[in-house]
C-alpha cells in the first residue's frame, strides 16, 4: 500500500485541450475528436515496425502508432469508420502528425465517463493506470483516519494540506498544475518524505554513537614504517585527514567518518594508515569494496608494503571462491589477521572477528545512507569506528542529506604531477579515424580502456553493446582485445583484469564495471562509447580511470549523432574541467542529486517524491524540525511522536523505529 501512494503521476492528461487535428501542437497532450480510416498492419515478423492506425477529423489527418500491437485488440479498440476521442502526447514524425501508443482511444459514452484531468503514472511492466488508479483508491482510504504529523504552525505558514488531502490532490489533479513539484500537496509531501528521511538519520545516528568505541592509542611506529616504504611521501591533504581520523580512533567516542575525495586523491593509502593505527593499539582492521575485482585490487596494492612492514592481510573471497576460506576465517577469528579485505557482501553475512576496531567502506557512490549505515552496523563488533569512503564529491548543501551525522574529512588536493587529461568529444561518424589513432597507440605501446552502456543488444536501447563492439574490435585486432563486464563468471573477470594490468592486453573492453577504482597506472587512453548516455559524474568516474600515471592521458568521448541540449552541455563541461566539485554541482544543476550518487542506477532511490531540483529548500528545514523533535521527544512517545511513528512507517523507514527501543 505504501508503495502505492507514494507512485506519484508522471504527469497529468487534461481533457479540456481539445484542439482539431490542424490546430493541434508538437508535445502537446491532446484530447482528439477523430474517425478511423484505416489500419496499416506491419509485415508478418517485422517487429520493429509499428503497426498504424490512420484517422482524421474535418481539418486534417493523424496516425496512431502502436509497438508490438495485437490486431484484433486494436481492431476491437478503433473500428474502421468509427468516431473515437484519443488522449496523448501529439508528436510530428516526417512531416506526419501522430500520437505513439495513445494514453486512451475510446467512444463517446465512455469518455463521458472519463475525469477531465487524469494523472497518468510511469508504469510498471504489465500494470495499466487504470488498475493502479483502483488500487489506489483503496490505499487512499485507509491513509484518510492517520493523525497530523507535521506541526500545524509549519501547515499554516506554507498554506499546506493535510497527508490524506495532499494525496488526493496529486493523485486526481483538478489540474495539471496541481501534479508539479512545486504544487502545494506536492511540495507537503516532498516534506513529509524529507522529514522521514532526517528522523531516520538521526536516530540510526543516535544508535552507532550510543554504543561506545574504544580508546586506541598508538604511538605510531607502524605508521612511520608503512609512510617510509611509500615510493611518495604524503599530502598534506592526506596528513590532515589522517590527524583527524587518527584523533578519532583514540577519542572513546565512536567515529563515524566519512572520507571524501576525487577519484585519484589517493584515499586508499589514508584507510592503511588508519587501520595502522588500530593495529598497532592491538585491534583489527576491514576494508570493504563494492566489488570483488576491487577487493583483490586493494589487496595486492597493499601488499607490497604490508609485507615489508610486517601486516598480515586477509584476502577475503566467496564460498566457492579459491581454497583457504575456512582458514582464513579462523585467522581472522583468532586475531591472525590484521586487515581483513573483501567486498561489502561478504561482510554483511556477519564476520566473527578478534577484535574489530575498524571498519572501512569504501563505497564509492553506490549506498544511501540508511544502507551505509546498516552496513556498517552488520560488520562492527562491538562498536568499531566506521570510516566511510566517497568518491563522488557532495556538495556542501546535500551533505546532511546523504551523510547525516557523519564527520567529514575531505581530500581536496590531487597528489603531485598528475597531468591533465586531454578530453575529446568525438562522433561515432569518425570511427574509422578512431581506429587509425588506436592502433597507433597500440603499436607504440599503450593501453586502452573501451567502455560501452550495456553489455548485449537490447530491444529498449540502441547502444552499442560491449559483446558487439568487442566483436568488432577483435576482428580487427585480434587477440589483442579483451573483455571485461558484470557478468562473466568470476574466475574469468579476475583473469582479464590481472591480464590487463599486468600489460599483456592492450585494449580492454568493458562495461562499467570499471567504473569503480580499478588503478591500472599504465592505461593512458579511455573511450567512453555512447557517451551521451552516461551521467555527469559517471563520466567522471570513467574518465578517472586513466591520468594515473607517467603519461599524458587522454579521454574520448565518442557519442552518437545528434547529440541532445543536455549531454552537449555534459560533455562541454567535462571538457572544461577536471575539478569534482565543480563537476558535481553541474550535475546536480542538470539532473538532480539521485541521479548524480547512482543510486538510481543501482535500483535504491533516496527519496520517491522529493525532487533534489525543487525541494532542496525543504531538507533544511525538515533537518531542523527533526533535530528539535528528538531533543523534545527523544523516543517519540507523545501524542505527535505516536503519529510520527506513522510517518517513519509510511517511508519505510522502519530499520529507523526498531532502532527507538533498541540499544
Ligand atoms: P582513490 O582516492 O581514487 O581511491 P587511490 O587511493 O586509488 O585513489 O590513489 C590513486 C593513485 O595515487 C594510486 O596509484 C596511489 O598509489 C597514488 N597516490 C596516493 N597518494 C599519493 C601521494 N601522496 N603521492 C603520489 N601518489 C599517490
Ligand atoms: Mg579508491
């Protein structure tokens, strides 16, 4: 039911714009009045010719269009020389004015029945809008007897409706209008989210510190030594979030951390030193990376210098995943091992440990804070510090949204000679003059990255696929290219990763799967296909990759023509630019802050009806209101902290709740 209310309209079909088929506008929603002429059924097998239905009225003619359409329904629906009102989206296709899959085609007697504006909702596979306009109806009604939750001073000054009203509003629009952001029912909704969302930060916050860290201290000869087998010496942005961390660790207090930096500002080397630490105090140490490519990364990367300076690593890996698991879980029982690496899954089977003071997550952007936190809850122990690592830049205004009550330290400094990385943006009708420059490059010696949007043909995308281009790209270099992406079988990944980084291939393609962390120094060029398909900050991440080492390092943006008024703009500010910051508040300007973490992408969205664009100004307040709920009524137990419980259930925030009691 829950998720129900909060499916908001994606937009609304007004049925008052009844325009004749002449006077009718590109883009706009229309309600035509029109008779049906003619079906023009696509060849048998042809799927991808759509089946048209020609129809006019006395001003002109228009064609309906339907995508793997069944005859004899359409057939049914549109009569040859019926009389029939369409609503939807008019589009103009070669010169043709027509509507693509229309929202409705009825007769007279039923679209007397219709409601002159009707919300229309972004569909779920095999679900219509009239099935969820029923099951709505019923959601609504049990929604209707919860007690007002938000102070009713708020309510008066910003002129908002009550929950159950705000919700009838937006879900049966007396106008378009009533259905935007911006709207009033909207925007008291978007609050109720944000409101949610704060109280549940808070209180999960609440709960990680309640549980007191211990006191490690140490007197740093571990850390001098690994600082001494460093081939560099550190930042200074390194050193300043060290003493951070480092004061953390041996405060009794619990640390909550988050370490954010730029890919490439070296914040891999910070986790060592402040695992070192802990170490050294006589505790144990986790890192968790999102993928198992990055654990075995981080794995050998450290090593080198583990060795030298006498850490134990554990490399950490699936059942299944190579011998010596048992073994190493008993290490790490028994305090064998001092850092433990493996991926964010693994740790969240529970992991019995010796003593834990430490726990990374080196996460990217890939979590909300909620499963950050929890994350961080599974893999603790009795209450381990929790450094988390972001490489997606936040800017300053959405912090609190995103990272609640965490410290931050920020590492704003690149280390030293990094070269620029040239940026092109280059059309997929210059491919042949691309091949010429990568086999040059090749022959002299380097590496490539080749990343495309997807990994086999879709019917819902016309990217090309990383199986088709690596077809191609062997044909012409052969075994010279390899592949790289998500599903593969693990031993396989592994296998194509150490090829590459150890120079054997020089041309890898991929996925995104890349994305995230992979540090392979000698890979000076990216072509990041179909470019105009990633976010901003995907991009950037991508572009990340290269820039590593000695050589001049170059990405190619290859995009296919015509590239739109957006990813024109994306793609002109990564050319400008290689600053996060800058990149992340551009992205957030373009499309909004869920889009930018990736969490769409990874199928967990932040929030269901805020909308970064136009409610950045409720998180404030929401922050406020909820800091003043708890000081008053720490475990919401007055008559408001009772409808407020409500509140949390209804976001699903109930991990949030349990957590009223627990601890
Ligand atoms: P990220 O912040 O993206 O995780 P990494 O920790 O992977 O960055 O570091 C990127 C590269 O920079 C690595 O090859 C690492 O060895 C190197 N590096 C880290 N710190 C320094 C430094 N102070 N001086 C020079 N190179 C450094
Ligand atoms: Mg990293």
């Amino acid at each position: 039911m829950r998720d129900l209310l909060f499916h908001l309209p994606s937009g609304a079909v007004d049925r008052r714009n009844r325009p004749q088929v002449a006077g009718a506008l590109p883009g706009a929603v229309v309600t035509l009045e029109i008779r049906v002429l003619q079906h023009l059924v696509p060849p048998r097998g042809r799927d991808r010719i759509p089946y048209r239905v020609i129809c006019e009225d006395e001003t002109g003619e228009i064609t309906l269009v339907y995508f793997n359409a069944r005859q004899t329904y359409l057939e049914q629906i549109l009569p040859v020389g019926e009389i029939r009102f369409v609503s939807g989206r008019l589009d103009e296709f070669r010169g043709e004015k027509q509507i693509v899959h229309p929202d409705y085609a009825v007769d007279a007697a039923a679209f007397a029945e219709l409601p002159p504006v009707e919300a229309i909702y972004p569909l779920t596979k095999g679900v219509s809008n009239r099935q969820i306009a029923k099951a709505l109806a019923e959601a609504l009604k049990s929604a209707a007897d919860l007690p007002e939750w938000l102070d009713p001073a708020l309510l008066a000054q910003r002129n908002w409706p009550s929950f159950e009203p705000a919700l009838e509003a937006v879900h049966h629009p007396e106008t378009p209008a009533a259905i935007t952001p911006e709207s009033a029912p909207f925007e008291r909704l978007a609050y109720d989210e944000a409101l949610a969302n704060q109280l549940a930060i808070l209180l999960i916050g609440r709960y990680v510190r309640r549980r007191r860290g211990k006191a490690r201290t140490a007197a740093g000869r571990l850390s001098e030594a690994i600082e001494a087998a460093l081939p560099y010496t550190l930042t200074k942005a390194q050193r300043e979030a060290l003493s951070e961390i480092r004061a953390d660790i041996a405060s009794p207090e619990r640390m909550l951390r988050l370490l954010q930096g730029d890919v490439g500002s070296g914040k891999t080397v910070v986790a060592l030193l402040a695992i070192a630490a802990v170490v050294e105090a006589g505790g144990q140490g986790a890192l968790m990376a999102p993928t198992e490519i990055l654990a075995r990364q981080h794995y050998e990367g450290l090593q080198p210098v583990a060795k030298r300076v006498g850490l134990r690593l554990a490399l950490l890996l699936g059942r299944g995943r190579g011998g010596g698991r048992q073994e190493t879980l008993n290490a790490i029982e028994n305090g064998e091992a001092d850092i433990v690496i493996g991926t964010h899954a693994l740790f969240q089977e529970g992991i019995q440990f010796k003593d834990l003071g430490l726990a990374v997550v080196d996460e990217q952007h890939r979590f909300g804070v909620h499963q950050r936190l929890a994350l961080a809850g599974k893999a603790d122990g009795p209450g381990a510090d929790v450094l988390v690592m972001s490489a997606t830049p936040i800017p300053r205004t959405l912090q609190l949204t995103f990272f609640g009550d965490m410290d931050v330290s920020s590492l704003k400094e690149k280390p030293p000679g990094r070269k620029p990385i040239e940026t092109r943006a280059v059309s997929l009708e210059r491919l042949d003059e691309l091949m010429e420059g990568i086999r040059r490059r090749i022959a002299a010696g380097d590496q490539i990255y080749w990343v495309c949007p997807l990994i086999e043909e879709s019917e819902l995308s016309d990217g090309t696929p990383a199986e088709v281009r690596f077809a191609h790209l062997k044909s012409v270099f052969g075994d010279r290219v390899a592949l790289l992406h998500g599903r593969m079988r693990a031993d396989e990944k592994d296998g194509v990763t150490a090829a590459f980084k150890a120079g054997e291939i020089p041309l890898l393609v991929a996925t995104t799967v890349i994305e995230v962390g992979v540090d392979v120094p000698n890979a000076a060029i990216i072509v990041i296909e179909n470019a105009e398909r990633f976010g901003l900050a995907q991009l950037h991440q991508l572009r990340g990759r290269v820039g590593r080492g000695e050589k001049a390092s170059s990405c190619i943006l290859l995009y296919k023509p015509p590239l739109g008024e957006t990813a024109a703009a994306r793609l002109g500010i990564l050319r400008e630019t290689e600053d996060g910051f800058r990149i992340a508040e551009e992205d957030l300007r373009l499309r909004g802050a869920g889009e930018m973490l990736g969490t769409r992408q990874s199928g967990t969205p932040l929030f269901r009806i805020v909308r970064l664009e136009a409610h950045q100004h409720l998180l404030e307040v929401a922050r406020k209101d909820a800091e003043k709920i708890l000081t008053d009524d720490p475990f919401l137990e007055s008559e408001r902290g009772q409808a407020l419980r409500n509140l949390l259930y209804l976001f699903s925030r109930d991990e949030a709740m349990q957590l009223l009691t627990a601890g």
